[in-house]
C-alpha cells in the first residue's frame, strides 16, 4: 500500500487546497471560505485517512468519501463564479484541478478494486 506522501491523489488534493486557499481566503466571505476550505481539505484528510487504514474496504470508503467531498468544492465552485466572487479563469483553474482530482480518485478506487 502507498504512503500518502507518495499518492499521486494526496499530492493533487494538497495542491488543490493551496489553491482553494489563495484564491478564496483574500475575497473576505469568510462563510464561504471556510465551507470551501474545509471541503477541500476534507477531500486531502480522507485521501490521508484511508491510506493509514490497515484494509483497502476502509481505503475505499475513505477515497469515496473524498470523491464526494471533490464534488462540493466543484458545486461551491460554481456558486463563486455565479456571485462574481472569482474570475472565470479562476474558476476554470480550480474546476479542472478539482475535475482531474476526481478523475484520479476513481481510478485509484477501480485499481483497488481490481486486486480484489
């Protein structure tokens, strides 16, 4: 089993709460951010969780858990570009990083799936 450090979706989970951060912390909506900010880090602390888990029944649930968590930030995602709270090119940024992280995480979920 990986260590999280070398999961390729915790290093794209870690990187899209960086960017989460830089790009909501400074818009002041606090309530937002932090609904955001926590989604995201939700979506890197599950990735984190399910791999310290001695079965991978437990990892998988932990990676679905992520998975979900990756698709609030994506629906918060939208409500900022609806209230102009970033810009489209933000928006498309975060969007495709959030996307390809899901993308990710599914198939993490089938390669464990297939050992099974």
């Amino acid at each position: 089993m990986k260590t999280l450090e070398d999961s390729i979706a915790w290093q794209k989970s870690r990187i899209l709460v960086n960017a989460i951060y830089q790009s909501f912390y400074k818009i002041g909506d606090w309530i937002f951010y932090k609904q955001i900010y926590r989604a995201a880090l939700s979506t890197m602390n599950n990735i984190a969780e399910g791999l310290e888990r001695n079965s991978n029944k437990e990892l998988l649930y932990f990676l679905n858990v992520s998975k979900g968590s990756c698709g609030e930030v994506r629906s918060m995602l939208y409500v900022a570009k609806d209230q102009n709270k970033i810009t489209q090119e933000d928006f498309w940024k975060l969007f495709n990083q959030s996307k390809e992280l899901s993308k990710v995480l599914s198939g993490f979920m089938k390669s464990i799936n297939a050992k099974a």
